[in-house]
C-alpha cells in the first residue's frame, strides 16, 4: 500500500530536483537562442569578433587537448606498467587540477609567466617569448584545466587489461612501437575517444583560468574566446550570448550523448 | 583514484567498482625510454603544475604569516570566504540527500525517460560554467518567465553552485548501489523491517563512504567555482564569492591579496584530496 506511493514520492522529488534545476533552465535559454529565428542566429555568430573567438577557442582547444593526449597516455602506460618511486603520488597529482579553482589556476600561470613579476617572465620576455596575454598562455591555462581527463579515462582499462599479452609480444620479438600500436592502442581506443572528446567539450568552454590569462584583448592579436565573448556580450546588454551559448550547449550535449551511446553500447556487447 | 574520480560522463549504468589499486603492483623496473618518459612527464607537470601552485602560496605567504592572515581578514576577503564556505557546505549537504535520492530512484525505479534523466545529470558538469552561468540567469534572472528574480541573491549563489555539482554525489553512489547485494535487504524485509528501515539501517551505512566522498567533491567544486556564479550574482558585494574577490584583486594588481585568498582556495581542495585519499585507503582495507 504505502510503497507504491513512498516510491512515487521519491521518483516525483528527484525529477523535480532535476526539472527545477536543469531541465526548464536548457528549455528556456533554447527558446530564448531561437527567439530571433535564424537571422538572430546569423547576426550573432558572424560578426568579425565571433568569428575571431570561435577559431580562436577551436586552436586552444586542439593543442590543449593534443598536450593532454600524449601526456594522458604516457603517464597511464607508466602508472600502469612501470614500478617506481611515486607512482601513486604522480596519478593523484595528475587529479589535482579538476578540484583547484580556475581562478587560482589561472593567477598561478601569471604568477610564474607573468611579464613583469613572473618567476620566468623575465628570462621568457628577453627571448621575446610572451606566454601570458597570448596564444600560449590560453593554451596552457585550458591545459591544466583538462588535465586528468584522458588520463582517468586511460588508466582503468590499462589496469583490466594487465600485462600478459604485452609481455608475450615482447618476448616474440616485438619493439615498443609495435607493441604500442598492436597492443595498447587497440585496447586503449575506445577509452581514449571518450577522453578526447571529453576534454575538447571541457576545452572549448573553460572561462575563469583563460579569463584571468588572456586580458581578453578583442580585435588585432584577440585573445577573446567564445565563453569570454558571451560574458562580455551579457554584460554590456549587447545581443548574441543567447545564441552563442546555445552552439555551446549543443557541442556539450552532443559530446555526451556520443560518448553515453557509445559507452552503453560497449557494456551490452 | 577511484573515490577520487569525478564524475564519468555515461559510465554510470555499466560502472563496477574497482579494487582499490595496490601499492606493489606486478609491473617492469623502468628502462631508459620508459625512464626518459617519466622524466618527461614530471618536467611538464611541474612546469604547469607544481611551480605555478607553489608561486601562489609563496606570494600569498611571502609577506610572513601577520601579512597573509590581515589580507584574509579584511572585511571584504572575510566576507567573501564566509560566504563561499558557508554556501559550499551547505550545497555540500543538500547534495547528500538529493544525490543519493537521485541515485536511488535511478538505480531501483524504473520508468519511463530514466535513460533521459541519466544524460541530464551530466549537462551541469559538462557545460561551461559561463553558459551555466547565463542558463540560469535566462530562468531566474531580472526577466524571469517563471516569476522567480534571484538576480543578486545569495539564494541565486548557492542554485548556481547546486546546478555544477549536481552529478558528483549521484556518480559515486549508484556504482555501489548497483553493486549492492540484495540479500541482506531481502532478509530484513523477511523479519518485518519497513522499507524506511531497511534504509536506514542496511543500505544507508554501505553507501556513507561514497556519499561523503562525493559531498566532498561538490564541497571543492563549490568552493572553487567562479563562471556559473559570476552572472547571477548581480556584481553585488553581498554576492561575491572568494573566486570572485580574488579575481577583482588581481585586476588591480594586488598580486599579494589575491595569493592569499588563492592559497586558503588551494589549501581546502588539497584537504580534501588528500582526505579522500585516506578514506579510500581505509575503505579499501576493510572491504
């Protein structure tokens, strides 16, 4: 009698929670992005200074994620495989960077690259290297941020794979290239598909670390990506952040169906 | 790293839980390549890890201890670090009980939309925290079509900061859920017990560890978070969170103020790192 409608009750005010929190919000900033039509669309998306901050925002997020790659896979094939001093240690400090603020990220880089008072700010201006209010900068900020996300995606299935037919290949003959590409890759792929489609989702749309080290410079030498781009245009009351903010929200979600489907379809076969 | 893991993006429903990861594992000595490698790896992570997080806490403690305790005392630094804390654990709480409720629902209720609901969960964490931030001032912002104006709130601080954590305290309760042996629930149905109780006393002690390791998660998230914030806050100085604070501070280039709050911010997400370090351990040992 009561079961029935305690489990009703429950399934009621967790939907609402979920409705009241996210649900209505997605509904309501998609109808306000289509309210324009598709002129309102076109006006937004087209202007110089967008189309600056998307091809802008699409670079920073190829080098960081393909930093990340190569990184993500070193260090899970060395956690995975390799005895060493610290090797725990290393795979917690990889995990870091998703709990520290972007904030503090982002001042951290100024801090050490910073022109002026940086740790290495001097040696890299003489070599005429400018990292923060740059290209580079934006891109290791959007780098730190995205760290751990092939890394955890990689590890665990390294782990469950273990090391015999690794260890078979190398006893047949096989050299570490060949049996990275026959044996690792292959295993790895999947894991490192979601990874990378992952942190590119997380790339394209990180703010507070590239706000603090970009200087959000528009116009010549931009260093203003779409994120930057949406908050400005909310808070000069100018219009497009609606539309803008949807492109986001359709790559994010598009990301995650991608990689939900994929992942289901993987556990039933 | 399996507590430590933040959410999974769709690992949900074929999520296992994984052996704690032992120390002395059947592995190679490094060779020179691998060693090169490992080399390699530590030159890029202290480059952009380790020396920048460390120059943050040698500015915010280089003025000597007074110096770093005043910056964090003024009004406005106090003010701020109130609020984010009190808002943190707070967001940290109710996720406990709605995390776990979700993940129930999830896991023993079946109806239909739940493969849906379970995309849903992951928007929040997924999406950028600007746009997370304009999603809800869309909804409940100054022109609100349901009627609602947080605008400028702390309420308004403290939804931001419920819809970016959502998935954390879900993500690490349903593997265990899913997991959970039905047995023990059986037999105490058996004896008489009420679902309430059965709850309480059989499923709820074997979800704790995860419950908290999630809530800790969302308490770290919250306590860093700036982008989802930032809009709905209204500029306000009732509304600004220490993320905030720090920002303003290095716009105005007191590098000495914003390092000392940046550094109370890093202090808190190495705590609780490292406590959930020790409680996966302890967990790790008993299971």
């Amino acid at each position: 009698m009561g079961e029935r409608r305690g489990r009703l009750l429950q399934r009621s005010i967790a939907l609402g929670y979920v409705g009241v929190l996210v649900i209505v919000p997605l509904f309501v900033i998609t109808w306000r992005a289509l309210a324009d039509g598709w002129s309102g669309f076109v006006s937004a998306l087209s202007s110089e200074q967008a189309v600056t901050a998307f091809r802008l925002t699409a670079e920073i997020a190829v080098a960081a994620v393909a930093i990340n790659t190569v990184f993500g896979v070193g260090v899970a094939l060395l956690i995975t495989r390799y005895r060493f001093r610290g090797r725990r240690f290393l795979g917690s400090l990889a995990d870091l960077p998703i709990s520290v603020s972007p904030i503090v990220v982002g001042f951290a880089l100024v801090l050490v690259y910073g022109p002026t008072n940086g740790w290495f700010g001097k040696s890299l201006a003489h070599a005429n290297i400018q990292v923060i209010f740059a290209l580079p900068g934006m891109i290791l900020a959007t780098a730190f941020v995205t760290m751990p996300l092939v890394l955890r995606e990689v590890v665990p299935v390294l782990e469950e794979e273990g090391l015999d037919q690794e260890q078979a290949a190398r006893v047949l003959g096989a050299n570490a290239v060949q049996r990275f590409r026959r044996i690792t890759l292959p295993v790895i792929r999947p894991a490192l598909t979601y990874g990378i489609v992952l942190s590119l989702a997380r790339a394209i749309g990180e703010f507070g670390a590239v706000k603090v080290v970009s200087g959000n410079v528009s116009g010549v030498g931009q260093t203003q990506t779409v994120p930057l781009l949406i908050e400005e245009r909310v808070e000069q009351i100018e219009p497009g952040s609606y539309q803008l903010a949807f492109v986001l929200i359709l790559v994010t979600v598009l990301a995650i169906v991608l990689v939900s489907l994929k992942r289901s379809k993987e556990s039933v076969s | 790293m399996t507590l430590l893991d933040a959410p999974r993006v769709g690992s949900a429903p074929d999520a296992n839980v994984r052996p704690a990861r032992s120390d002395a594992p059947a592995g190679v000595r490094l060779g020179r390549v691998s060693g090169l490698g490992l080399g390699t790896a530590v030159l890029w992570l202290s480059l952009l890890v380790l020396i920048p997080l460390a120059a943050v806490v040698a500015k915010g403690l280089g003025g000597g201890w007074s110096a770093f305790w005043a910056d964090i005392t003024t009004p406005q630094a106090a003010a701020a670090l109130r609020l984010t804390v009190l808002s943190s654990l707070f967001v940290a709480a109710i996720n406990a009980v709605m995390g776990t409720l979700l993940a129930w629902v999830l896991v023993r209720d079946s109806f239909p939309g739940r493969r849906l609901v379970e995309l849903v969960i992951d928007i929040p964490f997924a999406l950028p925290t600007i746009v997370a931030g304009l999603v809800l001032l869309s909804v409940y912002g100054s022109d609100s079509p349901v009627g609602i104006n947080l605008l400028g709130t702390q309420r308004a601080v403290v939804f931001a900061l419920l819809f970016v954590t959502l998935p954390f305290v879900v993500r690490s309760v349903q593997p265990v859920l899913i997991a959970l042996d039905t047995e023990a629930e059986q037999a105490a149905a058996c004896l008489g017990a009420g679902p309430r109780t059965i709850f309480r006393r059989i499923v709820l002690p074997l979800l704790l560890p995860a419950i908290a390791s999630g809530a800790a998660l969302a308490f770290a998230r919250a306590m860093g978070e700036y982008g989802s914030v930032l809009l709905i806050s209204g500029g306000l100085d009732r509304t600004r969170v220490s993320s905030m604070y720090a920002f303003q501070l290095i716009q105005n280039y007191n590098y000495a103020g914003a390092a000392a709050t940046a550094t109370v911010l890093l202090v808190v997400s190495l705590a609780v790192i490292v406590g959930l370090d020790v409680l996966q351990r302890r967990v790790g040992r008993r299971g």
